[in-house]
C-alpha cells in the first residue's frame, strides 16, 4: 500500500516532481532518482515499481534553450527584445559510491570564514548494522580538490559522525544502524571567500561492503556548490513507533520513554504465545553474531549507547532485578512480562529515542539459539 505521507503531496509525489524538475537528466536515471528517494523518504517502506521500456531518448526538462526571435520580412515590426537569462538554480552534486549497501546524500554545503562546511547523510540499506571507519588512503585517498588545483588533504579536515571525531589520522567505529540515516560533518580549512565550491570530495571507507573482506568502498562526490542544501533532506519522518519483529511466538509492546534526571526509562511489554515457558536471554549481539544485530539504543545523531558501556549505558531490569548482568529470564505462556530500558546521559536535546535494538536468544524455535532481533523506531520521550 502507498504511503501518503502528512503533507499536500505524499513521499512518492514529492520524490517524483523534485527529479523531473533537474535538468538534462535522461529518462532512465530520473526513474532511478525517484525509486531512491521514495524509498528513503518512506524509511525504506516503499519502492515504486518500474514496468517497461522506453525505445528513445528522453528528458523531462531540456534546460534552458536560447530564445531566437522568428524573422518574417513581411511583416514591418519593432525586433523582439530577447529576454534576459534566468538564474541558474543550484544543481546538486555528483555522488559515485562504490558499495551499493550505504547510501549517501549532501545534506548542505556552506562557506563561512574561509572554512567549507559539508553536511552528509549515511544510510545502512542491509538489515545487519555496519561498523564504519575512513582513512587516508584503501581503494583511493581520502582528500578535498578546491577548483583551481588546491588540494586539502586528509589531514587537513575535521570529520565527526556517529558519535566519533576524527583522530590520529583516521576515524573508526562509527555506527550504522540498519535504516537510521547518520550524519556525518567535514570541516574543510583555507578556502578562498570568492570560491563557488567544492570540486571533489573523495572519502576512503572499511566496514560498508560485505563483497570484499575489509569491507572497503570509494566514495566521490564532484561538483558540490556552496549554498546548496538537499530539498528532501527538510521533509519530516513519519513520527509514529515502528515495531520489526520475526517471531510469531512473541507478542512485544513498548511504552513511551520518560527522563528523569540523566536518565531516560521505558518499558517493553513481553508476551509468550506459545504453550510452553520460553527462556529469554539478552545479549550485546555484536560479537555473538554479528550477521543478526547488537542491543543498543541510538539518538538522533547516531551515537550509541549499549549494554558493554561504562558511560552511555543502556540496562535491563525485570522489577529491581537486572536482566542482561543475571543470564536468562522466563517467559511463561501467556503472562505479560514487564522488562525496563534504562539509557543513562542519553542527549538531552533529543524528543525521540530513533532507534532502539535488542538482541534476543531463546525465544524462536525456528533457529538453533533462538536468535532475533527486535527493533522499534520513534520511541516519544516525554
């Protein structure tokens, strides 16, 4: 079913008439266009299908054409004044990406007081969450080409995202969870106040690309102006609590987050609808398996807050008993099982807890362990 969306015009309309609307793009690549962004916009709900073949070639805006006044020497008439240029409107930049599991948008790109500011968005595509670094140099060289030949090389720029800051020439461990988009910021020193943009941007990443073993991929984004912002980017999500869960013998419910103090606490309501006591296990996942998830909690800029942390902590408790710390739990047939969620100096600017993950044992018979992986999405703090 298509998702409407809150406003005038539903994600698909939206993605649709912001692609058409880019000039000298062949059919085929503003179909694609259209796929990808009603697909982001819906938190990958979502993907237009395509039917059929177009047998020519085809665009939806040309571009601008010169204006050339028609001569009829019958016709004794002042010449037709030929109207002025319009003003360019700002193109979006040029995004290559060498694994197709990752994908990358310019959020913005800004110049204020000779430093360059670029706004990127990391959406994981895969269902498992990726643990990314970038470096200076595996498929290519992490560098910023400036038009006119400079360069700022890596060690140059000041990368943060995912709750990590470039450091000792790299930055690692930065976090991305299936389906949440990550922002990621570059710093770029010493442009010229009189600069358009920025010419290349290359980054070097590990971690993004289950086809090789360091998962290694190139990303390259050319031609990025300043003062550019991503219109799609501004679109509201839909707000309401998601639910993902596999197994059919576990109905979950989870109640709005409340904070108090440092603190922010809610509650998943645990049902067994099976005939037998299931004995639930919560594990951090990551090392377990990595293939299926890790149990952590996300805030909205993409840090984590896990149960192996000492700070940014996330806890389990079954009434004053913890739960992860005491090994399995049960779940007897038909009786709601009260489990509290405590993340501990969660960012105190967030309303809404975006993703919220557990890694599960004992409660699917369908698998030798019982693994699953519940995951909600929108948690409301009150």
């Amino acid at each position: 079913r298509a998702l409407d969306g809150e406003g005038d015009n539903s994600p698909f309309a939206i993605a649709f008439l912001n692609n058409i609307s880019k000039p000298d793009v062949e059919f085929p690549m503003t179909i694609t266009g259209v796929v990808k962004d009603t697909y982001r916009m819906t938190s990958n709900k979502q993907s237009p299908l395509r039917v059929g073949d177009l047998m020519y070639d085809f665009v939806f805006n040309p571009g601008q054409r010169a204006f050339t006044p028609r001569s009829d020497a019958s016709v004794d008439s002042a010449p037709t004044p030929t109207p002025a240029p319009a003003t360019p409107a700002i193109q979006p930049p040029k995004i290559s990406m060498t694994s197709d599991e990752v994908d990358v948008k310019v959020e913005s790109c800004q110049l204020r007081n000779g430093t360059a500011y670029i706004d990127l968005r990391l959406l994981n595509t895969t269902r498992t969450d990726m643990r990314a670094s970038i470096g200076k140099k595996d498929l290519g060289t992490s560098e910023v080409y400036l038009y006119g030949g400079l360069v700022r090389n890596f060690d140059d720029l000041t990368i943060t995202g995912g709750g990590q800051t470039k450091q000792f020439g790299a930055i690692g461990n930065i976090i991305l969870p299936s389906g949440l988009p990550v922002k990621l910021s570059i710093k770029v020193p010493n442009v010229y106040s009189d600069a358009k943009g920025i010419a290349r941007l290359t980054l070097a990443f590990r971690g993004v690309d289950s086809s090789n073993s360091y998962g290694t991929a190139l990303l390259s984004i050319s031609d990025i102006p300043f003062g550019y912002k991503d219109p799609i980017a501004a679109i509201i999500e839909d707000t309401q609590p998601r639910l993902y869960f596999d197994v059919d013998g576990l109905d979950v419910q989870v109640t709005k987050a409340k904070r108090t103090g440092n603190k922010v606490k809610f509650d998943l309501i645990l049902t067994n609808n099976t005939y037998s006591t299931m004995r639930a296990h919560i594990s951090d996942g990551w090392y377990v398996n990595a293939r299926t998830g890790r149990t952590a909690v996300y805030d909205t800029d993409g840090m984590s807050y896990s149960v192996q942390s000492y700070s940014r902590q996330l806890k389990f408790i079954q009434g004053n008993t913890p739960v992860y710390t005491t090994g399995s739990f049960e779940l007897p047939s038909g009786i709601p099982i009260r489990i509290t969620a405590i993340v501990t100096d969660y960012n105190p600017t967030d309303k809404v807890i975006p993703v919220f993950t557990v890694y599960f044992r004992g409660v699917d018979r369908t698998n030798y362990y019982g693994e699953a992986l519940l995951k909600i999405t929108n948690i409301t703090i009150e």
